[in-house]
C-alpha cells in the first residue's frame, strides 16, 4: 500500500462563483419597495375617500350597473373609512422608513 506525497501542498481553493444576474440587486429591497409603493397607494385612496366623505370633492359614479346617482352632502361612513386607511397607509410608510435607520 502506498501513502500520498504530502510534501507538495494541494489545491483546495473554493469553487469560483458567478455574480448574481444583473438587476436582481437584494432580494429584501424590492419586496421595501413594494410594501412602501402600497403604504403611499393606501395614503392617496384613504385622502380621496376622506375629502369625498367631507364633500369637498365630488366624483360622478362610473361604470353604474343600476340606476346610480351621486351622494349629495357628506359620508360620515367613507370619511372614517378614509381616516382609517389613511392611518394605515402611514403606518405601513413609517414602519418602513424607521428600519432603514
């Protein structure tokens, strides 16, 4: 039986590896961005519905099945709803930003 020559040293230096494909950057940086993206659309519905709740703004219905007609005064109903989600929108943004620090 004959034993390896351990005198000359082997190479054993890692398989190269291939840089990521171009674009893909961090895995956790557009799922941010998406959750942040949704945080500023949730922002911008939950303002629409408390200005439409309030009456200082007035959209006409579209695409009405039945026989629709405008809301006339203020919704105490969709100002809330806008509050809410305005609030939501917020906390989702600030949440965010707060772990970027």
């Amino acid at each position: 039986m004959t034993q390896p020559d351990l005198s000359e040293p082997t190479d054993v230096s890692p398989a190269p590896t291939s840089p990521p494909p171009a674009g893909s950057g961090d895995a956790g940086t557009w799922r941010k961005t998406a959750k942040v993206a949704l945080g500023i659309v949730l922002i911008l519905l939950g303002l629409l519905w408390t200005l439409q709740g309030a009456d200082a703004v007035r959209i006409p219905p579209i695409m009405c099945v039945a026989n629709c007609e405008p809301i006339t005064g203020g919704s105490p109903g969709w100002l809330a709803i806008g509050v809410i989600t305005m609030v939501a929108g917020l906390g989702v943004v600030g949440v965010l930003l707060r772990r970027r620090r």
